[in-house]
C-alpha cells in the first residue's frame, strides 16, 4: 500500500516507518521537524535498505498536503504528527489546540477532498481519565482530561468519529497508546526528548548516561503494591507493528474502529527501576519525590480485542524494553547530534 505518515520522523513515527517499509509498504514522511530531525530518515534506511519519501512539511498548511494528495494517490495514511508535552500544553494550550486540532481538520479535509478516506489516528489512554476500572477495556467510558493535550486526543477522536457518521466511506482506526519506551534493536533510532525529560524512561536514561543525576520518583503513597504509580508500558516496536495490523483492517473497509495497544501487564515506577538495573547493570539513584499533579494511581490495558480482531499482541518484556532503551541512549548520549 502507499501510505503518507504524518510526524513519521518522530519516536512512534520513525519505527513504525521501519516496520512498515519492512512489509513492503511505499512511505512517504510528512514532518515539520519541530520535535525530531531529517537524520532520522537516513537512519531508517540504514535500517531497511529502502529510503521513504519525506516532505519537510506543516500539517496546517493545506495547500502543502492538497499538492501531496494531487501528486500520489495514498490508500491510507497514519497520522502521529502532533504536540505531545503535556506541561508545555497547560502553558500553552492554543498553540496545542491550533497544531493538533486545526492540523487534524486539514488533514482530513484535504483527505476527503481528494479520495483518500483510510486513516489511523495515534490517540492515548490520557482519554480515559481516572480510568473507571482496570484493566481498562475500550468499553471503559472516557473521562475528564487532565490538561489540552489529552483533549485533544479526546476531541479529535470525537471529530473522527463524527466524519465517519456523516460518511460511511470513511475507515478510522483510533489506537490509544499505553506508555511507549524501548527503541529498534539496532540502537540507532529512539526518543529524544528536547530539553529535561517529563517521561520516566527518558529520565531513567539520562541518569543512566549520567546527563541527570537521580531519578525523582513522583509519590509513594498510591494505592498500588509499592505505593509508586503503576503504568502499562509498551515495546515501541511492538506499538509500531500494530499500525501495520491496523492497515489491514483499514483495507478490509472496517468503517470505525477502536483499540487499546498495551500489554496487559502494569509496572511501577521502582519495578521501572529494578528491571533497568537488572538489565544493564548500571545503577539508578532515587529520591521520593511529592506526587505529580495530574497522576493517577494506577493504569493498564486490557489488550484483548486488537488480539482478537487485528492479530496483535506485545511479543517483547520489560527486560528487552529497558535493555533496548539503554543502547539507544548510550549509542546516542545526545540523540541525534553527532
Ligand atoms: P514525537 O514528538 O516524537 O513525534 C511527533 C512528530 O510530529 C514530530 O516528529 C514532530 O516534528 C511532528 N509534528 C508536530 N507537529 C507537526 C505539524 N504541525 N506538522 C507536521 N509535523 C508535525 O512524538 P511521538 O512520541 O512519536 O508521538 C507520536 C504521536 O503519538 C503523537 O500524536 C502523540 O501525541 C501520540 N502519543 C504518544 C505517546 C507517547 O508516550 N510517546 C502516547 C500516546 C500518544
Ligand atoms: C504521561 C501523560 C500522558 C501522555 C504520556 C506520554 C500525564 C498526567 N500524563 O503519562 O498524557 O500520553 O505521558 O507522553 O502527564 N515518574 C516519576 N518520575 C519521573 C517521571 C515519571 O516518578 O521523573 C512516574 C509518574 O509519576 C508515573 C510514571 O512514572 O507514575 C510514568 O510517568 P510518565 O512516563 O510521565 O507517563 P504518564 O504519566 O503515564
């Protein structure tokens, strides 16, 4: 298939552009390259021996994706281009609305404009709040927000939705996102984060390569089994070879969609840091830190139907997650900067 993948140099984006050229899909990148760099593509074809198409391009520019549909006739596209900080979103929240909401109109105006009605949307478990039960199924009701960018998840998967009862033509597929850590096994792709990182794996890392010097462990007074917060992280590599699912799906015309990619299984915050030290052998320094605003106890997946309608399951552990995050950041101390 010739899919265009929007933010398609970014963490999620980059690896899924791997797994995809891998089985034999035509890419072509649409990034502006505000939070990743154009050294990415190159590296993906050292790792694939293929080099997708890539446009230095704006998702808010409609003229730019309106010459992109005219030029090719894309049977799908998988839209990851977006602003994901979420401090940075309660600061700034019309700069996070504008990017990823009116971007997101654009883009499916300019899809439905020119015949192109196929698309998978990377949305978050942000949308279920303070989930109502776990392990969280996509039957679980979706909650109140804790900042913009998880409303924007939560609108634009709304506005998904809508386009595709006003249109039966349209195929969506709304994935929610656990907490994606790890990077390719080759070590030569992975997250860079700009600036001090927000997300644990990140931080744990960068103390690791010794950029930071000890991990604030955000409360340990949750009701969880060692009073740390308790996440369901995922293999982004296992995150990247469930869009490649999701597009079958998308081909078979599966109208709208929704699923959970997670693994089923929680860790917390000190499991995080225990199976790191195990895997690597380097030693990460804590201190307890108070709770960070916004947190919830506890969150994982119930992954059971993407296993039962896409084929998809997270083949790869928490060991292989933290040992494959650790060669990216050593191979890389400063991301892509030589
Ligand atoms: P990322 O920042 O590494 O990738 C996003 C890419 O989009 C970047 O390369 C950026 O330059 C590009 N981009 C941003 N705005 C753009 C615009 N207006 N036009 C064109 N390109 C633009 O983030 P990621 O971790 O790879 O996340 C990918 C998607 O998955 C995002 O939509 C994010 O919100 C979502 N998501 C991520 C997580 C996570 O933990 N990483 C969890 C749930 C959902
Ligand atoms: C956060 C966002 C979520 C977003 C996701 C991926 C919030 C409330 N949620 O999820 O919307 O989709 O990132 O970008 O911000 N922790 C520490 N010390 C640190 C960093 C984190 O103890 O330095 C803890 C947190 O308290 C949490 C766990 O580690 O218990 C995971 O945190 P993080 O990686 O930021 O992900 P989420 O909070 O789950």
């Amino acid at each position: 298939m010739k899919i265009l993948v929007t933010g398609g140099t970014g963490y999620i984006g980059s690896h899924t552009v791997v797994e995809l050229l891998t089985e034999g899909h035509e890419v072509t990148i649409l990034d502006n390259l505000s939070n990743s760099d154009e050294r990415v593509v190159d590296r993906i074809e050292a790792i694939t021996k293929v080099r997708p198409g890539f446009v230095n391009g704006d998702i808010r520019d409609k003229e730019t994706l309106d010459r992109i549909f005219t030029d090719t006739a894309y049977d799908a596209v998988i839209h990851f281009a977006g602003l994901k900080a979420v401090g940075e979103s309660v600061q700034k929240p019309l700069m996070y609305y504008e990017n990823n909401i009116a971007g997101t109109l654009n883009l499916l105006k300019s899809m439905g404009e020119n015949g192109c009605k196929n698309i998978i949307f990377s949305s978050s478990a942000t949308v279920y709040g303070t989930p109502a039960f776990v392990p969280i199924t996509e039957e679980c009701p979706k909650g109140t927000c804790t900042n913009p960018y998880g409303w924007t998840k939560s609108m634009i998967e709304q506005i998904m939705t809508d386009l595709y009862i006003s249109d039966n033509e349209w195929n969506v597929v709304l994935l929610r996102y656990f907490n994606p850590i790890g990077a390719h096994e080759s070590g030569t792709i992975g997250e860079n984060p700009n600036g001090i990182p927000n997300n644990l794996m990140p931080y744990v890392t960068q103390v690791a390569v010794g950029r930071l010097k000890e991990l604030g462990v955000f409360g340990n007074d949750y009701n969880t089994h060692d009073g740390t917060g308790v996440r369901d992280y995922i293999h982004v590599v296992d995150l990247a070879i469930g869009h490649v699912k999701a597009l079958s799906k998308l081909q078979a015309g599966s109208g709208l969609s929704i699923y959970n990619l997670g693994t089923g299984q929680g860790y917390s915050v000190l499991d995080i840091v225990k199976n790191f030290e195990e895997a690597t052998g380097v030693k990460i320094p804590y201190v307890i830190k108070p709770r960070r605003p916004g947190d919830i106890d506890e969150c994982y997946a119930d992954p059971s139907k993407a296993e039962k309608e896409l084929g998809w399951k997270a083949e790869r552990g928490i060991r292989e997650m933290c040992a494959d995050s650790w060669r990216w950041q050593k191979n890389n101390p400063n991301g892509y900067d030589d």
